[in-house]
C-alpha cells in the first residue's frame, strides 16, 4: 500500500511539533509543502527529497503527493497548525478516491487557535468558534452569518486569516457586525508570528480591535460576556468560584 502522511507541523517550527509528526517526517522519503513550511522545517530533513509548491496550488501540490506515493515513496504532506483546520487533509481525502492504492494518514498539529491561546492566557476556555475571515473559498454572506451566529451564542471566538493584502478592512469588517451584538469594551486579543521569529501578543477591547491593522500571520481572539485582561492576560472564565 502506498502511503501518505497529511502532517500538521505547528504554528512555527519543529519544536512545535508532536513526536508523531516528527516520526511521519523521518519515515517519509518526500516531503512536500508550502515554500514557507519547507524553509520552517530547517536542517534536519535535508537528506529527503524536498519539494515546495507556491501558495494556491493546493490541488497541483496534492496530486503532487499521490503521483510520488504511486512510485512507491512514503510522502509526507505539511501543512502549517494543524493539517484539519482550514489545511490540506480533506482535499487530500477526497481526491484520494481516484488512487484507492494509497493509504492517507492525518497527522494532528497544534492550531494557531491553541497556540495563539496559551500565549495570550486563557482566551478559548469555555465554548468557543472558530472562524476564518477568507472568503476565497467561502462566500462573504456565509461568514457573515456565523460571525453573528457566534455572537449571538456568546461563544468566545478566534478568527483566522483576519486580513490579506486584498482583504485589507475584513477584520474591521467583522468588528462592525460583532458590535451589533456585543459591547465594545468586551475584551479581546491577537497574536502574531506564533511560535516564530517576531512573536507579538496584544490585549485590546472591541472597538479598538476594530481600528487595528493587523496582518496574514495573525490570529485573532473575541472573548465572550466572562472574558477579562488580568495582568495583561486575556482569560476567558471557566466558572470557578474565586472570591
Ligand atoms: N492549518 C492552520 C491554519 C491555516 S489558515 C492551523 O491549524 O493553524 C491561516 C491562518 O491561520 C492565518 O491567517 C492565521 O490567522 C492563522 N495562523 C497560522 N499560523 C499562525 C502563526 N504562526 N501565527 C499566527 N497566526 C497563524
């Protein structure tokens, strides 16, 4: 059976990464990825073929994985966070119908919403939705509409891709309907570069979250009615009893 590894790495490199993925890596003969996360990995995989393929390839670069699976290599596919979370994973699976030959295991990684978390306290510790802002493959109405269903919940939230260069005002965008439902002094957050170079943690209130720019590399924390910055850290309340 011809076999592919769908690998989460982590939000930065290897040290973010599960023992399970490290072991995929060293099993694997090739390793294909995203230019970013082939350079993320470093040294120590420079004795396996590796190949990169630019951003919105995504389909080029999994067939890519099944055709070097097909000439009997183990392939291991990364893919940054966690590879089931706005990664390659079901892409994989479902082109995986037409190459019933080769087995595809999913690897878990940390996602930026976990890792972007523990940086800045406790933001996700009680119900929580994730929401990606691109509406390359989502069309903006869908969006839209959950971030007010997650409002309406009082979930606390991370938003992922919160801007791009074509996409500059979405996170302001996104503010904008938030404050329909919540206050703007709830307490909110982001990060970025997490577990990377450059990492930078900042605590804010909704409205001036509104007014921020922020980039690609950045995730994006809304608390819910419970959330508080204590000591500069962003902690949304289990429910313990306390005082
Ligand atoms: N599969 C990835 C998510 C890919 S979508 C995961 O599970 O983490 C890309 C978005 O994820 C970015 O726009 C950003 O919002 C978030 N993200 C991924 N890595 C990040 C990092 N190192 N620092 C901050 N945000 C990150």
């Amino acid at each position: 059976m011809n076999k592919i590894y769908v690998v989460g790495m982590g939000p930065g490199n290897e040290r973010y990464m599960t023992e399970e993925a490290k072991d995929a890596l060293n099993y694997a003969d090739v390793i294909i990825g995203y230019t970013l996360y082939i350079n993320l990995l470093g040294d120590r995989y420079q004795d396996k073929e590796l190949l990169s393929t630019p951003m919105k390839q995504e389909k080029e670069r999994c067939l890519l994985c099944f055709e070097k699976a097909s000439m009997g290599k183990t392939v291991a596919l990364v893919c940054s966070g966690d590879a089931g979370i706005y990664g390659l994973a079901s892409l994989i699976l479902e082109l995986g119908k037409d190459y019933p030959d080769t087995e595809v295991e999913v690897v878990a990684g940390i996602t930026a919403a976990t890792s972007g978390a523990a940086v800045l306290g406790a933001p996700l510790n009680h119900d929580f939705c994730v929401i990606s802002l691109s509406d390359l493959l989502t069309p903006w109405e869908k969006i839209e509409k959950r971030l007010r269903s997650a409002a309406m919940g009082d979930f606390a939230i991370a938003l992922y891709n919160p801007s791009s260069h074509k996409r500059a005002d979405y996170l302001e965008k996104a503010c904008n309907i938030l404050l329909e439902y919540i206050d703007g002094d709830r307490a909110c957050g982001y990060v970025e570069n997490i577990g990377r170079e450059g990492t930078r943690a900042v605590t804010c209130s909704l409205s001036e979250l509104k007014d921020t720019k922020v980039n690609m590399f950045t995730t994006v924390f809304i608390g819910n009615q419970g959330s508080r910055i204590i000591n500069g850290r962003l902690v949304t309340k289990r429910g313990y009893q306390v005082e």
